[in-house]
C-alpha cells in the first residue's frame, strides 16, 4: 500500500507533508497581492512624525487592545465611522488591524477625538472616562521618540517599495539633518494644541516627547 | 444515556442558561437579531455537541473491550489495530466536505457574494424601519434619543453628566465661562460660519472686557455694562444672536448646535471635532433637545 | 550492539529541555495570571513602571508561552519519543549530540534576550511574530538545528517505518520553518539607510491587507503546528505508551493525519472575516474551518477509543486521567473554533473575550495538560526515579481542571455579552451602550479569570515541585518501567 510505503520512506514522506501543507497557502494568498497593493486615489504615506507615533503605539504594544479594522455593520459604522477600506492600508507595514477589541476600535479615531482630549486620556484615562480600564502612558511624556528611526523607515519603504515619499527623502544623514526642521515644526503644531508645559518646552529646545509623536499618529487615523 | 453523559449535558444548560440569563438581564432580545439567533445556536450546539460525543467515547472505556487484527509493527512496544473508520466520524466528514462545496460554490459563491452588498441592505433595512417611525418625533422622544447617542458619542468629552469634566470640555451646565468668553473677547472667532462672518479681536479691552465677560458668564442676569453694547451689534441686546445671524450666547439654540456639530470647534479648552455626517438630522435635533435641557 | 538488546538511550537533552519547560511555563503562566488581573484591576498596571502595562506584558506572556514553553515541550519531547520509537540512542552520534547542544544554548539565550527586547518595546508588533529581526534569525537557526536532529536520527534509525508520532513532529518541522520564514520576512531600516535610527527597527515585506493574509495564514497555522500537530505527536506515544494499550486504528490515525494537513491550511482567513480581505477568501476559510472539525476529533477519538474498557486505568491512573481530560478539551476548541469561524457568530465572536476563551481551553486543557502529562511519564525514566507523589498529582489535576473550566465559562459569558451589547440598539435605533458600558459589565467575568489563573499556576508550582522532589527524592528504580509509570 502506498502510505506504507511512505511511511518507510522518509525524504518522499516529508515531502509530501510539504506538497499538501504549501498549495493552500500559493492559492489563498498570491492572487490577492497583486489586487491588495492599490491604494486610493489620495492616500497619502505617513509624515516623519506620524510613523515615529505609529512606532511608538508598537513599542507600547496598544494593539493589544484597539483594533483598527471597521467592520461592515451598521453597528460599527455608527460607533466608528465608515467601514474601512483595503486600499487605506497599502502603505502600513506592518498593518495594524489588531484581533482583540478590549478598548474601541481606532482606525478612525481622528474623526472624533483630538489633541486635547488625547493629551489628557494618556496621562490618565479613568480620569477623562471613568471605569477604564486602559493603563496610564505618563512615560510618554517623558521619553522621546526616535524621529531619526522613523526617518530611516521612510527611505527604506520609499527605496524597496516605491511609497511615493519626496525626492529629498534620501538615506543619507545630510539628507536627514534637513528634513529635521520640518519635523519639529509638525511637533510644534501639536505641542500648541497641548497643555502640558514641559511638553511645550521639550518641542521648542527641538525634542519631541513620545505622546507627540503617538498623537500625531492617531489624529491622521481618519 | 448513562450517568457522565447526563451530568455533561447538565453543564452545557447551565453554561447556556447563564449565558442567556446575563445577555437578556441587559435588555438584548436574542431572537430579535439573526446574528443574535445563530450565535447563541453555534453557542449551545458547541456546548452540546461535545458534551455529547466526548462522553460517548469515554462510557466506551467502561462498557467496550478493545478488539481487532494487530498489525506487525510495535515501536517501542506501542501497538496499532487495523480497526476500520468510526462510521459516524466518516461520515460526518464526508458531510461537512459535501457541505463545504455547497457553500462555497452555491450558498455563499465565492464569484457572487459581497459583504458590502449585505451592508448596503443592513443600512436600508434600518432605515426603512427606524426613519420613517421617528420622523416627526415629539420632544419628549428627542429628549430621551438624545440621551442615549450623548452617552455613546459625546460623554467621552464632555463627561456623562455633560459637566466638561472639570473644565476638559464645555460645561452643558451652563453656557460659557468668563475665560472662555474673554478668550474669544481677545482673540476674535472665525470657524462657524455666521452670516455675520467672523467676529474681530479686541472688540473690548481690560475692564470692559472683564465685565462684559462677567455677564455673559452669569447667564446674561443682573445688570448689563454698558460696554456691552460693543457687542449687541452682533449678538443683539439680549445676546441671543438676533436671530441666528451671531451665536446665541445665553443658550445653546438650534443654530449654534447645527454649527457646532458640522464645523466642530476650538476654543480655550481644546478642540471639538467635527460631526459632520456622523449624525442624522433627526439625531441633531435630538442632540439639540438635549443639550439644552442640560443648561436648564 | 545487537539489534533486539535493550539500548541505553541519551536523556540529557530531553532533561534540559524538560527544566527550560518547566521554567518558561512557570514566566508564561505567571506573566499571564498578571495581565488577567490587571483587566480587572488596573491599578496593578503600575508595579513596574512603564514595563509593567498590560500592553508590554502581553506579548511577553504569548510569546513566553508559545516559544518559550510550548517549543522547548517540542523539543524535550522530541528528544525523548525520537530516540525511542526510531530506535536509535542519540548517543551514538557524536555529531548530533554537539548539534543538539547547540541548539538547546542558542535557543535558552536566545529566548532569554528575545523576552527582555519585549519589554523593552523593540517589537514589531505582528502578533505572535513580534521578535524582530535580530531574534528571528536566531530562531531560524535554532529551529535549522533541530531539523538536522530529527533528520540525522531518521537516518540512522533500526525502526524501518516511522510511528505516527514522527510524522506529526516531521510536519511540526516542516509547517513551523516554512510559516516563520515567510511572516517575518522584514527590511532593517539600518542597513537599508547610512546606518540611521536603531538597528533593531525593520519594516514588513508586506503591507496592509496583504501582511494580513500572510500573518494569519502564519498566526493560524502556528496554532496548527506549534499547538496541534506536536502535541497530537505526544498523544500518540505517551498514552498507548502509559497505558499499554494499542492504538484504536491505523486507518483513522493516517485519514486524520493527511486531512488535518491538508484542510489546516485553508482556514487562516477566519481570522479576517468581515475585513477587506476579499469575500471568496473569506468563504473558503470559513467553510474549510468547518470541515477541519473532522480531522481534529479524529485523533481525539482514536485516543479515547485506545483507551476502550480501560477504565480502570483512567480511575487509578492521574496521569492517564490528564490525557483523557486533554483529549476532551481538544474536542471543545476544535468545535468551538469552527463555529466561532461561521461568519455570523463571528461577527459576535470576533474582538471579544469569547476568543481568549477559545484560546485557552486549547491551551490550558490540551497543551499544557499533555505536556505535564508527559514530563510525568519521562521523568521516571529520565531520572531513574519514582514519581514522589500521586496525591499531590490528584489534587494539581482537580484543581487546574476546575480553573480551565472557570477560565472558558467566564470568558464565553464575557465574550457573547460584550459582542451582543457592541451590537445592541434602543428603541430609537440608535446605539444602545456606550463602549466604556461594555467594559465595566466585564468586571466580574475578569476578576473569576484572574482567579482561575492563580489557581491554574498553583496546580503548576505543584506540578513543578513534584518533579523537582521526584529528581531528587523519589524513590530510586532498578530498572525502566515498561509501561504503567510508578508513583508513590
Ligand atoms: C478546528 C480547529 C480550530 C478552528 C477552526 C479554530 C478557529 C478559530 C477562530 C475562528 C478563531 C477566532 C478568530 C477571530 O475571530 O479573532 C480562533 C482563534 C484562536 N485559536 Fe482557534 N480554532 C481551532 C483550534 C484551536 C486550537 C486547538 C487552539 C489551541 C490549542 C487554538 C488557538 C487559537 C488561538 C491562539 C486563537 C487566537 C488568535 C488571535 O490572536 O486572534 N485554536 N480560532
Ligand atoms: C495561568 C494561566 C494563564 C492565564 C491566567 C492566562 C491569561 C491570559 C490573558 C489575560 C490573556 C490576554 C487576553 C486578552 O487580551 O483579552 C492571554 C492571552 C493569551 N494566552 Fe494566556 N494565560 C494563561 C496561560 C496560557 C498558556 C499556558 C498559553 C499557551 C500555551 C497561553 C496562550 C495565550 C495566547 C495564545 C494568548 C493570546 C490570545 C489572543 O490574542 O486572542 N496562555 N492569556
Ligand atoms: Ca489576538
Ligand atoms: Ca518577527
Ligand atoms: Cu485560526
């Protein structure tokens, strides 16, 4: 019988292993790149100073608890907005849609919830929404964000896969010394929307402090 | 059926009873949503199901003997018998196959369906069911509507007894602060879209300013300053707007609402966001109600 | 050495990989018994500063869990179960046995620095592939290691035919490099610029949608093939092994092992129902998630049937009684899997508590229960000791089977109210609950799951001290066990 034969056999055994458990994958997954990659008419990638947010959202790990995934029902598009869409992702590597909703869905959050608003929910949240159960960021007004790695990210993403980034985006650090300037404008356009003293400070000596960066990131979730 | 497989499906109808005692307790209607309906089925047929089968196989261990044809090998001396398929697993698996073609080339066809499709019929479907009944609604509907979309879209801001959560946003309790009105005395407001377009910086200055704010943070009671009367060309000498063509600074009238919740807002506080299709013209009437039944 | 003379088998890297179970399955368990409490009391978010939110925490605990605990399981159970039933002691080769050394310091520093760069935020936050890319290509190596291992043994085994536990840990093999390989495909911005920003941060081949395909297709199969097929490997040897009874049927054993592989694979995108992956996708995992209930109960059953008229054994016998009870929660997740993959439950399911339910009825009843089960069995054998007591193994088993089922049940209420109430509208139409309503609801369900955890861990710590006392105390034995494992 053949299994037993296969089953005396082992580079055919795993072989086969390797034939049946590799189709799946080719069928499913290839014939979407192609389809998937489009992006909508005006998408545009994220500035410097949104990537180093959306960097820090994964150092603090926030999709482990918010999802950025509208699904098509009238329940969600009430709560969040409208339903999202595959070609509002091309540009996030990686994406973030998240597979846990222990707090609200945030693909849109720009839509309702501003700086002011985020400034004081990060510092602490049971604060602005009594009986949450999100954790308080305080060091991200403290800590800053790494522009420099975010920087490094636009050029990478813009050389390997053609994110239409400007011609200045090169990766050298001449060419990141001058695009700089521009970011700490970005941060000081938010800082303005803010509070908190220190932060003001801290943006105008020419730092960005984390929570900038992350609300610079969230205000452009739209 | 024996003992184990009585206590196992014992279990499974409490776990479902709960389950439904907590979700009805919340006032959901299970049978008033099919997506409702299939998932307490899916719920208890998991439940079931497997206290079903799993103790069927395990009575087996104590009512059958092991039987049937060893085959040669032994590794380790682990045997194996060349016991034919359990029928009712083979079939099943046959089933769900055969199912699984249907669905997907026939039910739910992979060239035809389309989850947007669906959409598109849920929003008719609601529409059709809840516009039309609410359409002329009277106040005391609006006032309870309002309510509830206030608890779920504005309450994150403005707090869930509209207070402004000491000073984060608008305090609905009245209608503004001194500080807010001087800031807008010495900045000037342009962002609503007033017929009488933008309202200039400095149109008072130190003491004046000082009091006109007093007094229209007071609710616009007591004695008028007579400075005041720098802004009764716009905002009229009651202050209420005349008519929608300044904001109404004594209450939150329907012009002020309508703008508001369109253009959004920033202000000394912070910024409100813009609503703009985000609500029906039925829910910002009902907003309306309610916002104003707040400052009374 | 002649064929039929009983060989001396090499334990040493089973017993190392046994310790580093034991110790990644204590962090893991105890990481996630904080994170349970801290939903329901969120001021122990603040224990450790900015390295103690639930946030950091919670890749720290699946990560631990699954490469930390779960592989080094594999491995130690490979390392047993491989010499054995090929025939063949590691002993005899001098190449694979430095190989295998390698490979268990690599992978125990290796998965030591990949934690703390976790908590210190260097994450590429794909779940379950959130190492970057320094750690994956340890992980890589560590992994290519292994596979000269199994390879190497294969081809110097005395057993002709290979026994159904070496075809599930050959597809663990196999599945496990291909999926890894492919998900964390990423660019390191460092080196693709004049060395600017930080040299961990990298960015994924794949984007949007696409990533999403390709992540779930890896999320969900590395539950195949890091929770399922491996484990369904140590069913396979330790409970005929334990019990002395012979597999129920070959034929079943065979269907389910080629169906399990082949339908597996199909069904990744239940993961992505109702997103902008492309509706036919969505089908076919929906109905091949179906289907995959077949595949999954089939070894379940042949475990169970293995065990016909052997109840006695199942009375007397803690260990027996941990597989049987594991054989039956994999028949709960892999039916409750399936109906949460039904596109309607899941859009009640989907985001919700419901899942982390699921999640560890798998986890919790199928894996760890088979994996203590048989540390139980190798230890014996491995130490040439008695098991020091089953008293202390009756009491751990009550008890943790008590909390999975408070874990499951709490979670399954939690997850099917919240997802109900997300969906809920008044009379009006309008939303009936505002989200922070559908948190403060789950405040009790959170708190009996943090008790489930202290309970769970407890019967853990039991499980560890047993061993320990069992290396140290058990009574000492003359010879090797056949079967049945002695304990006092
Ligand atoms: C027939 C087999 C199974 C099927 C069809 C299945 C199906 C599913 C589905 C539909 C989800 C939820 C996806 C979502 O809506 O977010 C899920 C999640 C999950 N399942 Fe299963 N399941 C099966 C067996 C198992 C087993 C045996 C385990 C573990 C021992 C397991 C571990 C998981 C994990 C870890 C997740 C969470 C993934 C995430 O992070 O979102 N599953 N499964
Ligand atoms: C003492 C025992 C344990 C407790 C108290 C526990 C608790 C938790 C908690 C609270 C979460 C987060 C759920 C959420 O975000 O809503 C979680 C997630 C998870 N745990 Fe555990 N856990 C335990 C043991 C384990 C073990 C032994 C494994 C695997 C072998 C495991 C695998 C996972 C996985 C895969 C997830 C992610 C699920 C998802 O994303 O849907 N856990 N656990
Ligand atoms: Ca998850
Ligand atoms: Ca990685
Ligand atoms: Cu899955």
């Amino acid at each position: 019988m053949f299994f037993h034969w296969l089953e005396k056999n082992p580079f055919f055994f795993a072989a086969g292993i390797s034939i049946v458990i590799s189709f799946a994958g080719l069928l499913e997954i290839v014939p979407n790149f192609a389809e998937a990659a489009r992006p909508l008419v005006d998408l545009k990638p994220r500035t410097v100073l949104q990537l180093a947010g959306k960097n820090v959202y994964k150092k603090d790990n926030c999709i482990s608890c918010h999802s950025q995934m509208i699904r098509p029902f009238k329940s969600e598009t009430d709560r969040y907005g409208a339903y999202s869409l595959s070609g509002e992702y091309v540009y996030d590597r990686p994406f973030l849609w998240g597979s846990k909703r222990t707090g609200p869905d945030l693909h849109r959050v720009g839509n309702y919830r501003t700086t002011d608003w985020h400034e004081n929910h990060m510092w602490d949240p049971p604060a602005i929404v009594p009986g949450s159960i999100m954790p308080a960021y305080k060091h991200q007004f403290t800590n800053l964000a790494d522009i420099e790695t975010a920087y490094a990210e636009a050029v990478t993403v813009k050389n390997a896969f053609n994110t239409p980034y400007g011609p200045e985006f090169k990766g050298t650090r001449a060419a990141w010394e001058a695009h700089k300037p521009k970011v700490l404008e970005e941060a000081k356009r938010i800082a303005d929307d803010m509070k908190n003293k220190d932060i003001k400070e801290a943006v105008a000596r020419g730092e960005v402090p984390e929570v900038v960066a992350l609300i610079a990131y969230l205000n452009s979730l739209k | 059926m024996n003992a184990l497989t009585i206590k196992a499906l014992a279990f499974a109808a409490i776990l479902i009873i709960a389950t439904i005692a907590v979700v009805t307790s919340l006032d959901i209607d299970i049978m008033g949503d099919f997506v409702y309906a299939v998932t307490m089925g899916g719920a208890i047929a998991i439940a079931v199901i497997t206290a079903f089968v799993t103790t069927k196989y395990i009575n087996q261990m104590k009512t059958d003997t092991p039987s049937g044809d060893l085959a040669d090998e032994n590794w380790d001396g682990i045997g194996e018998y060349e016991n034919e398929l359990p029928s009712g697993w083979a079939y099943a698996f046959l089933a769900t196959f055969l199912w699984s073609m249907w669905y997907g080339f026939l039910g739910y066809p992979t060239n035809a369906y389309s989850q947007i499709g669906e959409y598109n019929e849920e929003v008719l479907a609601y529409n059709e069911k809840f516009e039309s009944l609410h359409k002329n609604a009277d106040a005391a509907t609006l006032l309870e509507m309002g309510e509830s979309i206030y608890l779920v879209q504005c309450a994150p801001c403005h707090g869930n007894t509209g207070d402004g959560l000491s000073g984060k946003a608008q305090d609905f309790t009245g209608r503004m602060t001194k500080e807010q009105v001087l800031y807008v005395i010495n900045n000037g407001s342009n962002q609503l879209g007033y017929p009488m377009g933008m309202m200039p910086p400095g149109m008072a200055a130190g003491k004046d300013a000082e009091d006109i704010a007093t007094y229209v943070a007071g609710g616009m009671q007591g004695e008028k300053p007579a400075s005041f009367a720098a802004c009764a060309s716009c905002h009229g000498e009651d202050g209420k707007g005349m008519n929608g063509m300044a904001p109404n600074l004594a209450q939150y009238d329907d012009t002020l609402m309508t703008l508001v919740l369109e253009k959004g807002k920033k202000g000394v506080i912070g910024t409100m966001p813009s609503f703009k299709d985000r609500l029906t013209p039925v829910q910002q009437k009902a907003m309306t109600v309610y916002i104003q039944s707040l400052s009374n | 050495m002649q064929a039929n003379a009983a060989l001396e088998y090499d334990y040493s890297l089973a017993k190392k990989f046994t310790f580093l179970t034991i110790l990644f399955g204590f962090l893991g368990m105890l990481v996630g018994t904080i994170i349970a409490a801290q939903m329901a009391f969120p001021e122990l978010n603040y224990l450790l500063g900015e390295y103690g939110t639930f946030s950091r925490l919670r890749p720290i605990h699946t990560n631990t869990v699954v490469f930390g605990f779960t592989v080094s399981a594999i491995f130690a159970t490979w390392f047993y179960v491989g010499q054995r039933v090929l025939k063949v002691s590691m002993a005899e080769s001098r190449f694979l046995m430095v190989i295998g050394n390698i490979q268990f310091w690599l992978y125990f520093i290796g998965a030591l620095l990949a934690t703390i760069s976790l908590l210190f935020g260097i994450s590429s936050s794909k779940e379950y592939a959130q190492y970057e890319w320094p750690f994956d290509i340890v992980v890589v190596i560590v992994w290519v290691l292994w596979g000269f291992n199994i390879m190497g043994l294969i081809g110097i085994r005395r057993e002709k035919a290979l026994y159904i536990s070496v075809w599930y840990y050959l597809a663990c093999f196999l599945g496990i490099s291909m999926l890894y390989l492919f998900n964390n495909m990423a660019i390191p911005t460092y080196f693709a610029t004049e060395g600017l920003g930080n040299i961990f941060h990298s960015v994924s081949m794949y984007s949007g949608t696409n990533d999403a395909l390709v992540q779930w297709w890896y999320g969900h199969n590395a539950v195949a093939f890091g929770f399922t097929v491996p484990i369904v490997a140590m069913i396979y040897y330790f409970l005929p092994k334990e019990s002395g009874q012979a597999i129920y049927s070959y034929k079943l054993s065979l269907l389910s092992f080629w169906g399990l592989m082949f339908v597996y694979l199909w069904a990744g995108s239940h993961h992505l129902l109702w997103s902008t992956v492309p509706d036919w996708m969505q089908t076919m995992g929906s109905a091949f998630s179906i289907v995959l209930i077949l595949p999954s109960w089939g070894s379940a059953i042949n475990m169970l049937l293995t065990m016909k008229g052997e109840w006695n054994q199942v009375t007397e016998n803690p260990l027996i009684k941990f597989m049987v009870l594991a054989s039956t929660f994999y028949m709960l997740s892999t039916i409750e899997g399936p109906i949460q993959a039904i596109k309607s439950v899941n859009a009640i399911a989907h985001f919700t508590d419901w899942i982390p339910g699921h999640v560890h009825d798998g986890v919790l009843g199928w894996v760890v229960f088979m994996v203590m089960a048989s540390i139980f069995h190798m230890a014996p054998r491995m130490f040439k000791r008695e098991i020091y007591s089953r008293k202390l193994m009756e009491v751990q088993f009550w008890l943790q089977t008590t909390a999975v089922v408070l874990y499951f049940t709490s979670m399954w209420i939690a997850g099917i109210t919240q997802g109900m109430m997300w969906r809920a509208v008044d009379e009006y139409g309008n939303l009936m609950y505002s989200f922070i309503d559908t948190v403060t609801v789950l405040h009790p369900y959170y708190t009996i799951r943090a008790l489930s955890g202290v309970m769970y861990l407890t019967g853990f710590l039991m499980f560890a001290y047993n061993i320990y006392k069992t290396m140290t105390a058990g009574r000492e034995l003359s010879e090797e066990p056949q079967f049945r494992t002695p304990m006092a």
